[in-house]
C-alpha cells in the first residue's frame, strides 16, 4: 500500500530463475566427480516459498574418511608440487569463471539462502570473485608475504562454513588454503549446500586437479566427522561461538591448526557531531543487510543521547521504506529468514525483550504466508543487563543504547564477550582514531559498515574466535610457521 513516506507502489520486478538448472537430487563431489554417498539423504527448501529444491547426500564418515583421501593424494601427487604459478593459473580461472556464471550463482543463491537478489548479484558474488583474483595474484609471491622466503602449506585443510552467506564463505575458505599450496574438504551448512555444489561444477570447468577440492554436504555430524579426522591438518571454521567451543576441545591435543570465525554483538557507535542521514543508512545497512544474518552485524546501536530522538526518528522513517518479500525481486531489501528454526530464536529472543521491559517497534508490513519472515525491529529502552543488547539475534533486530560521554560509548561497547567487529559515526578524524585504539573488535568500520575488501583482514577477539581471513594476514593460518617473519 502506497503510504506518506512511500507515495507510490513499485512494479515486481522478478528476476528470473530459469537461469538455473536445479537438479533433482546431488551427490558429494570427491576426487572431481560426483559420486554418491554411502549415508543418508535430506532435503533442502527455499526458506521463501518452503518449496522442496532438492535431495542432498549426506555424507557419512566413510565418505569424509574417502573425501580426505582424494585430498591427501591431490596433495602429495600433484598440487604441493605444482608452481605457484601454476596454481594462480588455476584461481585466476575459477575466478573468471565465476564472474561469467555471477547471475547462476546470485539467482542461486537467493533461492537456497532467501536473501535478496540485490545482494546475491551486488555483493555476494562479485566478492567471490574478488576473492579468488586476490589469493590468486598471490599464489605465486609467497616469498613476499613475510611468512619466510619458500613459505609451505600445510596439507589437507577441513572445512566447515556456515548458511548466512553460503558461497561467500566457501571462497574465503578455498581461495588462501589452494593459493598456499593445499587441498581441501568443505562442508557447507545443511540448509545451504546448492551454490557449493554449482562451484565443484566450476572446478570441473576449470580443469582443477581431481581431489583439490572436495565437497561435501551434511549436517553436524559431517562436520564433526571433518574436523576429528586424524589426517586433516588444518580446521577452518565459521560458524556459532557453541559448536567453535565444541571444535576447539575436539583439536586440543592434536597438531591441527585451527582458525575459528565465530559470532558477534557489534556495537554501531553514532556520535552527536555524526552526519544523521548517512549514518541511518549505516544503522539500516548494518543490522538489515541479510536479514541481519550477519556475524559482524551492527546489532547494538550506541547513539548519544543529545541526539538519540532525531536518530530514532529518522530511522523509524528510513524502515518504513524497507520492502521485504520475494528474494528474487530486484526492488527486495529483506528476503526470508534462513529456515525455521532462526526464525524460532529471532522470536523467542524478541519476546524475552518485550518480557525484560525493552520497547519494540517495527514499522508495518505485509508479510507473504508462507516461507519464514521477520519484519525489521528495534528495541529501545533497552539496558546493558538485556539479554537482546548481550546475546546474538543473527535475525533483523536492532538494540538501542544511548551514552552521554566517549568514554562511556567505549565500555558500553566493549561489554560484551565477543569482538568481531564495531562502527564509529562522527566528523571528527581524532576520534575515529581514539575509539578504534580502545574498541576490542577485529575489524572497526568508521562512516560506514558491513565493508569487505578481499585484501582486509577480517576476525576476533574474545568469544569471536582467532585466526584472520582476508589479506596477506589470511596466508598464515594456511602456511607452516616456522618460516621467518
Ligand atoms: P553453526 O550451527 O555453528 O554451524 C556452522 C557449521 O558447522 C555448519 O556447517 C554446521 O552444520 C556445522 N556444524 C554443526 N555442528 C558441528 C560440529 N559439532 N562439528 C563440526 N561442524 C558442525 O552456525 P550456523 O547456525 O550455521 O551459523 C550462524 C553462526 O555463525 C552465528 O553465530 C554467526 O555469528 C556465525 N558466523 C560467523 C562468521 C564469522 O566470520 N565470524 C561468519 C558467518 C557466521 P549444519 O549446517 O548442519 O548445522
Ligand atoms: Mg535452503
């Protein structure tokens, strides 16, 4: 309906799905072939119509155990012993690749994920391929890093990556690990596995060795069956601050490396002298931008308090406008909720809000009937002691705070026991400077949120794990570490 602040009604705008061939059914893709799995089968829907897409293998431990093997030999046979080079030649196809397939994969991953096409197409995977040129162009300087003159992988490298930005994920996993001379076994999550899947057609295409990478789709128990076997080197993972812990104490004891990218609760810091407009867009970007599944969302603003009611009403205006609804409309901000089960914690956490006395407001929308939906929300009145402005939403749900002084903007920000990332919001250089020097945050966005630059290192601190990804930084965790500095 046409409103004040939204005079006219947009056209749909569909983009269209018959670019992609969805098939009935997927195997597990080992040593550069399909092959089928010896475990059981589930399904995986479109969280936006909960329409069946298709039937995924999943893959038992004697198929990681095979999975494992075919990276092993990969390895020892032909891709540590290949140029760097040689193996950039390799990146730097996977990449054009993908940016030849870009609307496969954005329509894609829209249908399998539910967010937004104007994401999938504008952010997700132009930063793919952004990746894979970046660790591309690396692979033949490692010498140049700083991580030792002849710097060596390290093996096999097991895998596990999280829904909220499937294919993302998935290049920041293989991209470093095949730059850096190892192979790879990756799981995507269960209710995302299709774009992974479209990408071992990629390294089909693009000749790679059989057995540098290898996909394999599951549930928990797949990732378990990765991360303990005895003849992995190295765990990367993504994923929640619980099963990090879980993966952690699995490792302990063993010569594993780990790298472990885990959740957030960033603080969105607005300070008084803050250009308003853009940094509303800035709040709206930083918690509404895929549905607010995003580990280094701005899911706690701090605005000061001389103008908190200005922010807030500009903000109220602002998402108003937001359009949620079919992912695969090219006018959609906000696609469906992942699945069923973050749709249950994104409304049992907003309803303990309510119940812990914070005000919550969203503006109104109309909601499709089926598939999984969240409007967008915000809470004020919202304590330090709330469990919203402690724990992680991973859903379209705004905290506010407001602070009086710098110094209280930074220990409001800082209490909280993960560090993934922060913003800052003012004109004044000093004190963008200032406060990134005291946030405790892996990566600290003044002006502006949510930026991913292939070339930027990206981690935690605290509960937000260790390890970086991204940069030259996103070498070392794939290299042996007794070279030099
Ligand atoms: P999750 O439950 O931890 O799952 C992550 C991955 O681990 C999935 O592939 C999952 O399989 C698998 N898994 C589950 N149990 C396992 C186990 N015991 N051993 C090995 N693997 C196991 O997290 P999620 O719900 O998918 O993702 C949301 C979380 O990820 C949020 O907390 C978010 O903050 C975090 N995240 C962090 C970053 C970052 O860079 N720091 C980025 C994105 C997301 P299933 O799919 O079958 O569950
Ligand atoms: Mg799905």
């Amino acid at each position: 309906m046409a409103n004040k602040s939204q005079p006219f009604e947009y056209a749909p705008a569909p983009e269209s799905r018959s670019i992609v061939d969805i098939k009935p059914s997927y195997g597990l893709f080992i040593n550069g072939e399909f092959v089928d799995g010896t475990g059981k089968s589930f399904k995986t829907i479109s969280p936006s119509t909960e329409e069946v897409l298709a039937e995924i293998s999943e893959a038992s431990d004697a198929d990681v155990d095979l999975a494992v093997k075919a990276a092993r030999r990969a390895y020892t046979r032909v891709w540590s012993k290949m140029s760097g080079a040689e193996r950039g030649k390799y990146l730097f196809r996977i990449a054009r690749i993908i940016q030849e397939r870009a609307r496969e994969f954005a329509v894609l991953e829209s249908i399998d994920n539910g967010k937004p096409i104007k994401e999938t197409r504008d952010v997700d995977v132009p930063t793919v391929a952004a990746h894979f040129f970046y660790y591309a162009g690396w692979a033949d300087k490692l010498g140049y890093a700083g991580y030792g003159d002849d710097p060596q992988p390290l093996g096999v490298a097991g895998q596990v990556i999280p829904w909220n930005f499937p294919l993302l994920m998935l290049a920041w996993k293989i991209a470093p690990a095949l730059a850096c001379g190892n192979t790879v076994v990756l799981k995507p999550a269960e209710t995302t596995p299709l774009t992974a899947l479209l990408f071992a057609e990629v390294c089909q295409q693009a000749d790679l060795p059989p057995g540098v990478v290898n996909i394999v789709t599951g549930a928990g128990g797949t990732g378990r069956a990765i991360v303990s076997h005895p003849d992995v080197n190295k765990v990367a993972f993504t994923g929640s601050t619980e099963v990090g812990k879980a993966i952690a104490r699995a490792v302990a004891g063993t010569d594993k490396r780990v790298t472990l990218e885990l959740g957030g609760k960033a603080a969105n810091i607005v300070f008084d002298d803050a250009p308003v407009d853009q940094a509303v867009e800035g709040i709206v970007n930083g918690i509404f931008f895929n549905q607010g599944h995003v580990c280094c969302a701005g899911s706690r603003l701090l605005v000061q308090e001389s103008i908190a009611d200005e922010v807030l009403a500009k903000l109220k205006r602002r998402m108003k406008t937001l359009r949620v609804g079919d992912p695969l409309d090219k006018n959609t901000d906000i696609g469906a909720i992942n699945s069923a089960e973050q749709l249950a914690k994104i409304r049992e956490l907003s309803e303990i809000g309510e119940a812990e006395g914070a005000e919550r407001w969203s503006p109104k929308c109309d909601l499709p009937s089926t598939g999984f939906w969240f409007p967008p929300t915000i809470f004020t009145g919202v304590s330090q002691a709330h469990r919203i402005a402690r724990e992680e939403i991973f859903g379209p749900v705004l905290s506010v705070l407001t602070f009086r002084t710098p110094k209280e903007a930074i220990e409001k920000a800082n209490n909280t026991p993960f560090g993934l990332s922060a913003g800052v919001w003012t004109e004044k250089g000093s004190l963008i400077l200032w406060a990134a020097s005291q946030l405790r945050a892996g990566v600290v966005w003044s002006n502006t949120f949510n930026r991913f630059d292939p070339a930027s290192p990206f981690g935690g601190y605290k509960e937000s794990g260790y390890g970086r990804e991204g940069g030259r930084h996103g070498l070392e965790p794939y290299l042996k570490n007794d070279g030099a500095r």
